[in-house]
C-alpha cells in the first residue's frame, strides 16, 4: 500500500464547478501538506501549504487538512478553465527534507 | 521563492549515451533535489544533492548511473549514465530553502531511441 492515496481522475468538470481533489494518507507522523499544480510541459508550482489540521483560504483555493482521518482535500470553487492542470498532493513530516507525493490528479475544466 | 532554471529543457538521446542535466538557481539555497517523473505518474526522488559532499541516493539509484555534482549553494548538475530506453522520462530539479517547500524547475524531458 502506498504511503498516499490520491484519487486518482481524471475529473472533467464545466467552468463554475466546485472542485474537489483528495488525498488519504498512513503516515501519522505526517505534518506539512502541500498542493501542487503542474500544467502540461511545466514543473509542479507550489499552489497550497499547510501545517497540522485545519483549512487554509487563498482565493478561490481551499486546502483541508484532518489529521483525525488522515485525509487532505482542495477546493477550488468557480473553477475555470486556465484552472486544467494535474494536481498533486505532497506531505512531509518536517519542513525539510523528504516530501511524499501523490500520483496526481488531472482536471480539466471545460467552458 | 527562488528561480530555478534547468537546461536542457528536453533532449533526444542515443542509448548507449551519457546526457548531463544543469539546474541553477538564482538564490543559495540549503538542499537541491533531483526527481524523475514518468509520464503519467508521479515524482520519484533520485537523490538529495549535497554541497561540498556526494549526494544522498535513494533506494533503486545509484551514483553510477546517476552521478551528481554540487560545487555550490546554486547549482547542480545530474548525469544520466548509458542510458537505454527505460530512462525516457522527465527529470526535475527543485529546491528548498529551509522556510518554505520545494519549488520545482520546469523539468528536462528526456528520450532515449
């Protein structure tokens, strides 16, 4: 079993949509959770990053975390479609050093 | 956060061949990493670049098929050793400057014929 489970899509949604992309995770010791989005032919950027539970807001991106579930989710809310990409989900137990990525997400968000 | 730049962007190889990948980054920075990425799928850790001392391999990646150099706190370089066709891949660099995750180059997109 992998360390994290990503949902693994692909999701095709029409422009407007509420998203949502999730990741299970076994590691306990995880603390630091990280979204990363990657468009075709580009590296992952760095979209989200939180520490410990709870939600974090930026824009149009929610991240979740409950580490009572082991469970991470991002919302992206009026989706559009420069939002079509693949998304992964990457936590860590420290803040540097070894990161685990899961195996992405593709959306496409269609107008 | 700091620029990462990656050269070459992408490269058509023969097998058989050695091809040395640059990343240079506009900051000092604490680690460079080096992933591989196969198409679909997610990213794979190769190896932790240290600078000043060899680099910190992952199971499954060894120095002689991937050896790395660090001379300095921006810069790096991975070598993909006689390569065959299973090295066909993406490969990343990234970066983390101790106060935030990594940040990624935009990756070299390798083929081996």
């Amino acid at each position: 079993q992998k360390e994290v489970e990503q949902d693994p899509g692909p999701l095709s949604v029409p422009e407007g949509a509420i998203v949502s992309l999730n990741c299970t995770y076994s590691n306990s010791a995880f603390q630091y959770f990280m979204w990363y989005r990657q468009y075709s032919r580009k590296g992952p950027e760095l979209l989200m990053y939180t520490y410990s539970s709870g939600n974090k807001e930026d824009g149009r991106f929610t991240a979740q975390v409950d580490k009572s579930s082991k469970y991470i989710s991002l919302f992206i809310r009026d989706s559009q479609p420069s939002d079509s990409a693949t998304y992964l989900c990457a936590m860590s137990e420290t803040n540097a050093g070894n990161t685990t990525f899961g195996d992405g997400t593709t959306l496409t968000v269609k107008p | 956060s700091a620029v990462i730049s990656q050269k070459p962007s992408r490269d058509i190889c023969q097998r058989g061949t050695s091809l040395t990948i640059q990343c240079q980054v506009d900051s000092q920075v604490t680690m460079m990493f080096w992933y591989r990425q196969q198409p679909g799928q997610s990213l794979t850790l190769i190896a932790t670049a240290n600078q000043g001392s060899e680099a910190t391999y992952e199971s499954g990646f060894v120095i002689d098929k991937f050896p790395i150099s660090r001379p300095n706190l921006t810069f790096s370089t991975l070598t993909v050793s006689n390569m065959s066709p299973e090295d066909s891949s993406i490969y990343l660099c990234s970066v983390e400057d101790g106060s935030q995750p990594q940040h990624f180059g935009d990756g070299t997109r390798l083929s081996i014929l």
